[in-house]
C-alpha cells in the first residue's frame, strides 16, 4: 500500500541552479588556520550566500628553452599569478546585510560578524574551513527595518568590541571575550541609541589599549513638532521684518526646517561612540 505524505511533513527547498554574482560587502582576515600570512577574503553576496576566498600566489614559469640550454638563470622570467580559490559556500536563505571580520583577544584566527534581516547578529567561525555558528543573539524583528540594527556593522581593530547599527537611531555595543576554555564570549549587549538620527556608514576607529571607538557619518533631522515650531517661527519674524521694513535678499523661504523638501539635505556629521570598558557603558 503506498502512503500518502502529508501537506506538513513535506519540506519544499529552493536551489538555484547558479549562484547571485553581485557582491554585497567584503572582508579580509585570516579565518581558517592560524598559519600567519594567510590571507583570505570572505564576502557575502545578493542571494544570501557567503563565500570564503583564499588568496593563492604562485610563480608560472616563462623562461624558454634557449636560455635554459645556455645555463642562463631564468628566475627571473617566472611571472607571479595572484588568483582566488573558493574554500567553502554557505547558504543562508537570508538576506544579508553586512559583515565584518573581528580578531578576538587571545586568538589567532578571525570570526566574522554578519547582520543580516531575521532580527539577530551572527558570528560565525570558518575553522578548517567548516561554518559554525558561535553566537546569534536576537534584538530585533524580522525584515530589512529602519530601526532594526544589522545595516551597518564594525569591529574594534584590538576585537574586543562589535557594534551592530541600524539606518536610523539604534546602536548596540556587544564586548567580545574568551572563557577559560579558549571559546569566544558575547557579552549582553549595550545601546548607544541617538534618536531622530540617520546613519550613513559606521566604522572602528584604531585607538590602542584606550577604550573602543566607533566612528558614525550620520544625519540628524528635526522632530515634526519642533519643525512646525520653527516654520511658524520664521513666518511670524518674516511678518515683523516686513512691518518695519526690514526685508533683506537673505530672508529667503529655506530655513533648517524645510531643508528637507528641496532636496540638498542637511549638514553629515561624524560622530565618535566610545566604550568605556571600566564602567561598561557607551
């Protein structure tokens, strides 16, 4: 007698014949052995896949026979080829949006740290070349939100800090350490939210044993309420200037509040988040 599967237990699995080429964002560092000088890319791309790159450099001979039968020296005819090997594909079945690579203290290896849109920051280790993942902490919903962090993401060079941005107002800080067995650790994460606040890029800043500092290029815009404020503001002090006669060529109708509706935005500012690992705050 033939059974009949079930609507429930029956797993339907998307594969795509080839592969996204797109490029969403890169990384460097050395992720699979601690041999040092080993360098290797990894790079997540537009179908929610990562791939980890080695860097190879070999030597092609191109000497020709004719000097070899001379006995001349043709070493330095061999010609030095860079080229990429693909060391391992992991699939995610995510959209991914950003990633960076982090050297823990007291290791040789790196970890990467990927955001991504299930609402939660992934570190992973690609240890002889196998994934796993340490940690995936969830702090938001799911989806690509404004106000969900995971767009932006960045290290502090010395790997004991990671901060996860979103493309407006929230930033959360998680330290990064080792347990007595040598395993890395997450911290619970602090926030570093700046509100009314858009955020272009997000970097670490390389400051020595001094406490980690991120460097944001963001944009702060008014609130509704005080841009109202304002417009009624200027009108009234318009209305004055023109009562007394005061009207210049400068009083013109764009003001910080309505900066926005003509297109040539407001004034980037960068601004440095430091976290103070005495005191456990940002």
């Amino acid at each position: 007698m033939t059974s009949v599967t079930s609507a429930a237990a029956m797993k339907l699995l998307d594969v795509r014949l080839k592969h996204a080429g797109s490029i969403v964002s890169s990384a460097i560092g050395e992720f699979t052995s601690s041999t040092a000088g080993l360098q290797e890319i990894v790079c997540i791309r537009a179908g929610g896949t990562i791939d980890l790159y080695r860097i190879v450099i070999s030597q092609v001979g191109g000497g020709d026979k004719a000097n070899v039968d001379n006995g001349d020296d043709d070493d330095d005819d061999d010609e030095v080829q860079t080229t990429l090997k693909l060391i391992t594909r992991l699939e995610t079945r995510s959209v991914l949006r950003s990633i960076c690579s982090v050297r823990v203290s007291g290791g040789k290896r790196d970890v990467v740290v990927v955001g991504a849109d299930g609402g939660c920051c992934s570190i992973i280790d690609f240890e002889n070349g196998v994934a796993k993942v340490l940690h995936c902490p969830a702090f938001g919903k799911v989806g690509c939100r404004r106000d969900t962090p995971g767009q932006y993401v960045a290290s502090d060079p010395r790997g004991r800090a990671a901060m996860i941005a979103s493309v407006e107002k929230r930033k959360l800080v998680y330290v990064l350490n080792r347990d007595a067995a040598g395993e890395v650790t997450l911290a619970s994460p602090l926030e570093a939210h700046r509100p009314r606040t858009v955020v272009f890029d997000l970097v670490g800043v390389d400051n020595g044993y001094d406490n980690p500092i991120f460097a944001s290029l963001e944009v702060q815009y008014l609130d509704h309420e005080d841009a109202v404020l304002s417009e009624k503001k200027r009108i009234s002090d318009l209305k004055i200037k023109e009562e007394n006669g005061q009207v210049g060529s400068n009083d013109s109708g764009k003001t910080d509040a309505t900066l926005g509706r003509y297109g040539d935005g407001f004034t980037k500012q960068l601004a440095y988040y430091e976290l103070d690992l005495g005191l456990n705050h940002v």
